[in-house]
C-alpha cells in the first residue's frame, strides 16, 4: 500500500477581525485557498504540500490574510496531514482480494467527514454479505495505473538512494527538515519526526536513531 498513498500537509490560520462571510468557499485549483467562518474568526486554509516536500504553509496564508484582510490578526494557526490516493477516491472496502474478512478505509483526501459516512454504508454492506452499488468504485484492489503510482515511486527510489542523515526508521528514507514545523519529515511515507527525534506521525512506529 506504500506505493498507493502518499502524504500531504495542509494549514489553516484563525483570523480575527477579518469580514465574515456566508458559507463555505474552496478555490478549484489544486493549490487554492479554502474560506469559512468559525464564530467571531475567519477560517483561512491553503499552503498545502506533499509531507517533505516545500510549500506555502502558514507563510503563504500570512501574506495572503495581509493582501485580501489589511488589519485582521492571525489568532491561531494549525496543520493537519492527510492520506492521498492516485486518483484521488477514498480506498473502502476489501484490503485485497486474498483477506476476505479484514477491511480498510483510508485515503479520503481531506474529505473525511464525507468519506467516513460513505466507508460505514459500503463496509457495512460488504460484512453482510449484500451488493453496494459503489463497492467497486471504491475498491482497494481497483488499478494502480495512473501516473501519481510513478511520482510515488520515483520519490521513493529518490529518498532511498539520497546519502544523507538522519534516516526514517520505516524503510531508510532522507527524512528533510520542515522549517516552518521544525520537524524532520519523510517524503517517502509521510512519517515525522519532533526536533529531538521523537516521533510525530507514522507509519514509523519508532523514534528517530540519535548519532
């Protein structure tokens, strides 16, 4: 499944004094911006990157608050991480065609209160053994041809080879360093690291090798 998912960080900052608007509003492009108000704050998310690599973050978000809200104040600010398929619908059902009785539900690409709802109906119908007129759209063991399988694998290969400290604990790839998270992060399988080598997110199920 390493070659099927990939990782991406997401940010998102609490603007207060920012105009408020009705409703939710997500920008088209894959690098766009999404807008909602929480209470008396602006919800501001984009500067979205695969996990290791270099994107906006919260530095893209602060000069865009400054362009389109002169005056408001960042108040708060996170990032989440997020498991990302090759065609981009969620993995629901089956872990393969060999495990019968054991199930998966992953890969929502930052749609999981929707996907989660949709992952309850078909897995519940596949457990009863009934047809789910969308099983197959969902489908783990559907096929892995599409071009992000190759971008997923070169950047494997990559990281593998690439003879730099320190080293992800879950296969041996370059961990890169997150200046805006003061993290080390695996562009290989998502899996971070705290500055002092203590893990943050697997699928690394141990601290970073000090020395």
């Amino acid at each position: 499944y390493f070659l099927k998912l990939y990782q991406h960080r997401s940010y998102v900052i609490a603007l207060e004094g920012a105009e408020k608007i009705s409703g939710m509003y997500v920008d088209e492009d894959e690098q766009g911006l999404s807008f909602r108000n929480y209470g008396e704050y602006l919800l501001l998310g984009g500067g979205s990157h695969r996990t290791g690599k270099k994107g906006g973050g919260w530095h893209e978000l602060g000069n865009t608050a400054d362009k389109l809200y002169p005056g408001s104040k960042t108040v708060y600010s996170w990032a989440t991480q997020d498991c990302m398929t090759l065609d981009g619908i969620p993995y629901i059902g089956r872990y393969s065609k060999k495990t019968t009785d054991l199930y998966v539900a992953t890969g929502f690409n930052k749609w999981g209160m929707t996907s989660s709802m949709v992952a309850s109906m078909v897995i519940n119908d596949l457990v009863q053994g009934k047809e789910n007129p969308y099983a197959s759209v969902f489908s783990p063991s559907r096929t892995v041809l599409r071009s992000q399988l190759f971008t997923n694998g070169f950047e494997a290969v990559l990281n593998l080879l690439t003879p730099t400290k320190p080293r992800c604990p879950h296969m041996g790839c370059a961990l890169k360093w997150n200046p805006q998270e003061h993290s080390w992060d695996c562009p290989c399988h998502g899996s971070r690291f705290a500055r002092d080598g203590s893990l943050q997110d697997n699928p690394a199920t141990q601290n970073l090798k000090r020395g």
